[in-house]
C-alpha cells in the first residue's frame, strides 16, 4: 500500500513537471494563436476596467491569464478564468523570469500553483492612471478536476489500485506456499521430536528436497537413527553381560555343591576349574572396565616414541607365538609411532590372540607394518577362516563373536575387538577389517613420529 501510494504521488509530481513543461512552450510560442496585440490594444490606457476585462477574460478562455506589472514589477491586475479562482495570487518579474504563485480550489481539495516563464518580455501598455505598465499573457496548470486531468490521473490510480491488488494478492499466494513448505515440514520434525521423546525410536521423517528444511530432516533421522542404535547396544550390552556372567557362575556353583556333596571324585582338579572360572570373571570384569573408561574417554595416556618392532615382538612372546610355524612378521625396524606403548602392547596382544584362535595348524599369521604419510598403519592377517559383509561391519561390535554359538572356547568373551577400536581411536587413530574366502585382516594406524 505504502508502495502504491509513494507511486500515485510520484506520478502526480511527474504530471505537474509535464503540465509546466507545456506551458513553457506554449507560452515561448506566443500563446497558441491567441491575439496577443489585441488583448494589449483592449487594455491599454483603459485597464483594467470592467468592460475591458470582461472581454479579455472572455478571450483567454481557460487556461490563458493576462497579468499586468507596473514599472516597480507590482502586480496590477490578473485577468481569466485561470486566475479568478486563485487566492492569495502573486506575481513578479524577476530579471525576464516571470513567476506565478498562488493557491486554487475550495473546500478541502487546493493545490499550490507556482509557474515561472523565462524569455519572453512582457507587451508594454499605459494604465488608465496614464502610468506605464507591461502586459504577460501566459497559461496556467489546469486543475486537476478538469476532464483531461481527470482522466489521466484517474486512469493512473486505476491502474495502481490494480497493479496494487495483483501484487498483493501474489505476496499472499507465495507467503502462503512458503509458509506451507517452511512451516510443513518444520511441524512434522516438531512432531516426530516429541514421538521420539516419547520414546518411539524408529520415528523418521520425510527429507524430500535439497534446502535447509530437508537437511534438517536428514539430521534428525540420523540422530533417531543413532539413537536407535544406541538403545539397541544398550539392550545388547545387558543381555551380553548377563549371559556372560551366567556361564561361569553357574559352572562355579555347580562345582562347589559337588564339592560340599562329597560328589567330586577329584576335589582338587574340581577347584582348579572353580579357580578358572574365576579368572575368567575377573578378566571379563576387568574387560568391561577398561572398555568403559575407553568410551568414556577417560583413559589415561602417556603418549611418546613407540618403536613397533619392540612391541610386536614383546607381544608374540606373550601370546606364545614366538618359534610358532605360523607366524611370518615383516617389519621395518624403524618405523615409530606416538602412542602409549602399553595400549599399544594391549591392541596386539587381542588381535595376535583372535588371529591365533581362528587360524588352524598349516595357516599363517603375518604382522606386517608400514608408513603411510604421517600414519603409521599395522595390520594381523591370519588364513584359515573368514567374515562376510555383514560379519565385517559388527566385529568391533561389544559381546559380538562370528561364531553364533558364542562358546568362550571359539569366540572369547567378545570384548577384545571393541577394546581394540576404542583403545586406537583414544590414541587419534583409525581401525578396520577386510576379508575374502581365504583370510581375514585386522589393522589399525597411529600418528607416526614427526621425528623420524
């Protein structure tokens, strides 16, 4: 609206700039064939007497007006139609500018009228008083409210009031669509916000399109999706931890009431599996810390210079793979991480111990390492087994073993491989596995020293 009406004045400026433009040159040629000489020969030495005037005005018509200056430039007389309805009217010849202000209409409807006229020298005549005088015949700005005007302008504001109403009536059609397609899909996250906080994990939103809204979308399916997963693991890591705690306690009760019932037919050999089991509570219990501290990031690290060759061959010797036929370690002395040489014993002592469970007599086991830019990357591949797609993308899973009937003597206790992950990405490093039908590869990386 404010547009609108910002135009409908600019255009009424633009029309009175016109009006005068036209009378500049109807004025500089001479009056469009109005007898000039003949007004100056009815007024001199008799103006400006009331017959004298009434023929002039009548000569003038409309748009015309006779504007008599004496010698002091004073305004005299000011004959015509266009004039007689100004009040307030003054007039003066300012260096051969003549100027005209004055203010026309009634009621609640004036306009302002100023006209200025430069070039043309007035018509000298004598007052009926006998003194000189110059006479000016020029037009004047027609009103507004005559028919030409009226049907321009009128046509003008027409055509705004239309263009006005088109131009809204699209602003509201598009903040509609905008609104629609903002609002929309912003509501339906809202929505699936509070069935997730409810607890309906698998909620998922609708992320057509490629704006912000639909990244959005895509962010919160994700992070339903890691949710999800997460309560699943959650479910998984009880249960897991249940039946892991199920086996050996029940193996250890079932021992010591042969014992207090006087059923053991070796007392001796019935602790010492009692003594086993524990051991392996201990151990899982000391896994399931040393995990949590690991995903909690609270490890304590002391990291330095970590020389692989040291510590593989420190490993080997504690899994009891030294002198085994089995194991080929290519290794370039040389190579050195930062790491904490500790963890990095711990990640090989699991993954020399899962590739000497899985490969059976007449595989190999190969150690191999290699520098990768600023990576120092370490890899234990045995033959003898393999994991498929699905296989490969759970094993660093918690409690997860390959082997589904999840026997301790086949698969330990699940904790090895997620120890591994969580104990090499603690370090800023990266873990993977591959594997085809003849071999399976566990690897990781670590910085490498900027030192050597």
């Amino acid at each position: 609206m404010a547009v609108a009406f910002s135009a409908r004045q600019s255009t009424r400026q633009e029309f009175r700039k016109f009006q005068q433009q036209e009378l500049e040159r109807v004025h500089s040629s001479g009056g469009e064939g109005v007898p000039v000489g003949k007004v100056a020969a009815a007024l001199d030495g008799r103006c400006c007497g009331e017959d004298a005037g009434r023929s002039v005005s009548e000569w003038l018509g409309s748009s015309l007006a006779a504007i008599v200056l004496d010698e002091r430039g004073t305004l005299v007389a000011a004959l015509g139609q266009a004039v007689t309805e100004m009040t307030g009217l003054q007039a003066a010849d300012r260096d051969g500018e003549l100027s005209i202000q004055g203010t026309r209409g009634s009621g609640g409807a004036r306009e302002d009228i100023t006209v200025r006229f430069r070039g043309e020298p007035g018509v000298p005549i004598f007052l009926a008083d006998g003194r000189r005088a110059a006479l000016y015949v020029v037009p004047l700005p027609q009103r507004e409210d005559t028919q030409p005007a009226v049907v321009f302008l009128g046509s003008v504001d027409r055509r705004l009031v239309l263009a006005t109403s088109l131009v809204g009536l699209l602003a509201i059609v598009m903040t509609w669509a905008v609104t629609r397609r903002i609002v929309g899909p912003i509501g339906e996250v809202r929505r699936a916000a509070k069935d997730l906080a409810g607890g309906d994990l698998s909620r998922r939103v609708d992320t057509r399109g490629s704006d912000e809204i639909a990244e959005l979308g895509q962010a919160f399916n994700v992070m339903a999706a890691e949710l999800e997963r997460q309560q699943a693991l959650r479910r998984n890591l009880v249960h897991d931890v249940a039946h892991e705690l199920r086996t050996p306690l029940t193996a250890v009760r079932c021992r010591v009431e042969t014992l207090l019932d006087g059923l053991a037919t070796s007392p001796s050999a019935a602790l010492q599996d009692v003594h086993d089991e524990i051991g392996h509570l201990s151990r899982l219990v000391d896994d399931l810390q040393e995990l949590a501290l690991a995903e909690a990031r609270e490890l304590r690290l002391s990291i330095g210079d970590v020389r692989l060759a040291e510590v593989v061959e420190s490993a080997v010797r504690a899994v009891g793979l030294e002198g085994d036929a089995r194991l080929q370690v290519a290794l370039e002395p040389a190579l050195v991480a930062r790491a904490d040489v500790v963890r990095v014993r711990q990640i090989l002592l699991n993954l020399l111990t899962n590739a000497a469970r899985h490969a059976p007599q007449g595989s190999t086991i190969v150690v191999r390492a290699r520098r990768d830019r600023s990576e120092v990357a370490l890899e234990v591949q045995n033959t003898g087994s393999s994991l498929d797609a699905a296989q490969i993308d759970r094993v660093f899973d918690r409690f997860y073993r390959a082997d589904p009937s999840r026997q301790r003597a086949t698969g330990g206790s699940g904790l090895g491989l997620a120890i591994v992950k969580h104990l090499v990405e603690a370090q800023g490093g990266r873990v993977w596995a591959a594997s085809d039908a003849a071999r399976v590869t566990f690897g990781f990386s670590l910085p490498a020293s900027a030192g050597v």
